[in-house]
C-alpha cells in the first residue's frame, strides 16, 4: 500500500508541477487556506548572505518576496512550464532574470558558490544521497540550506483538521526528525524550528554545512 501511495504520488507532483502548472497558485492558497506564502515565507529571515539559490522556485513568488526583502536570489527548476510562470512574474515586476531549467541532482554552479540555499516544500529532495550531496557540492563553507517543508493550521477545527490529514497523506504536515536526518548523516549541524501564529504554523529546516561526508551516489562536496 505504501508502495502504491508513492507513485501515485509521484504521478500526481509531476502533473501538478508541470502540465497543471498554471494552477498552483491557486491550489495551494486554497488548500492551505491562505497561509501557503506566509509558509514560504518563512524561509527568508534564515537566509544569510549574498548568494542565495533557490531550489524548485515553482511559481515564483517566493522570488518576489526575497526581492522585497532586499535579496536577489537565483533560482534552479527542472519544469519549463514553472520557469516560465515565474520568468513572467519577474518581468512584469521590472526584475532580472536568474533562473535556470536544472534538476536539483546537477546544478550548473561550480562548487561553493551559494551563501544559501532555500527550498520551500521539496518533493522528496531531501531522501537523495546524490541530492543533498549536490547541494553540498554548491554551497560555500559555513553555508547553509534553509527548507521549510511542513505547514499545518490550527484552526478552524474540523476543516483544519481534514486538510491537516491531507496533508499528512501528501508528506507536507510535520514529520518531525525525518528529513533532518538525512542532512545530520551528511554532516551537517541542523535545527528544526517552528514559525507561525494562532492559526497555523510552519517547520523550518536550517541545516548549515559543516564539512560534509561525500554520499554515494553523487560528486563529492
């Protein structure tokens, strides 16, 4: 059953992430019943540094709001179609691009080039030797990696609790120590936080880049 569930999974994130691109936006704010870019958000006050990557930038808006922020990040997405919204938004917003269509398992960067980086609700990013080493590979030393991946409402009870139970299903509820372990194995120092207000909250990994072990399965960090 297990089994089952993963590849539906994968089969329903692939199709939202590309041929139902155009409507995440609407789909999140929705499910989350608002709070899904104050969730993003998040991440922001983590960063450190000049050079900030972000990982999977989707629909863009967390670019717009680290351009807000006063941080002008570049970003990495494997799907064209989530390129493109976000290569819209940026432009009719008057700002530059730095996107780039790569998979988080080989970023065009030479090695240590990032301050940061940021990913918001990673798709099983984190269960990848090859990608964490990747990510390693990007980051200077002292760096960091800043991912908020679960969000949760507190309210109203019964709804809030029937998409909490969504959530769960879908990986993006709290799974406390389970995608930090793989970045403590890396050998990076991690801290998981909680954020958020009387309505919902969101966790906050800051896992910050402590001369990682090489994982197998990718190039060395």
């Amino acid at each position: 059953m297990n089994s089952l569930r993963l590849r539906f999974l994968r089969w329903a994130f692939y199709h939202f992430y590309n041929s139902f691109a155009f409507t995440y936006d609407f789909v999140s704010a929705v499910i989350s019943l608002g709070h899904w870019r104050s969730w993003c958000d998040a991440a922001i006050p983590h960063l450190r540094g000049a050079r900030v990557l972000e990982i999977a930038f989707g629909t863009g808006s967390l670019q717009l709001d680290m351009r807000a922020a006063n941080i002008e990040p570049f970003g990495a997405d494997l799907s064209l179609e989530m390129a493109r919204i976000t290569a819209g938004k940026l432009r009719r917003a008057g700002h530059r691009l730095r996107l780039a269509r790569a998979s988080v398992l080989a970023l065009p960067y030479p090695a240590g080039t990032f301050d940061s980086l940021v990913l918001t609700f990673p798709p099983n990013f984190l269960q990848s030797p090859q990608a964490i080493t990747e990510m390693a590979r990007v980051l200077a030393p002292g760096g960091r990696i800043v991912i908020v991946d679960a969000g949760w409402l507190d309210g109203p009870p019964a709804l809030g609790a029937l998409i909490n139970l969504a959530f769960r299903f879908t990986g993006t509820s709290d799974i406390g120590d389970e995608r930090a372990r793989p970045l403590r194995q890396a050998g990076f120092d991690v801290q998981v936080l909680r954020t958020g207000d009387a309505r919902s909250h969101a966790q906050v990994l800051i896992a910050t880049k402590n001369n990682p072990i090489p994982l197998k399965g990718g190039n060395d960090a």
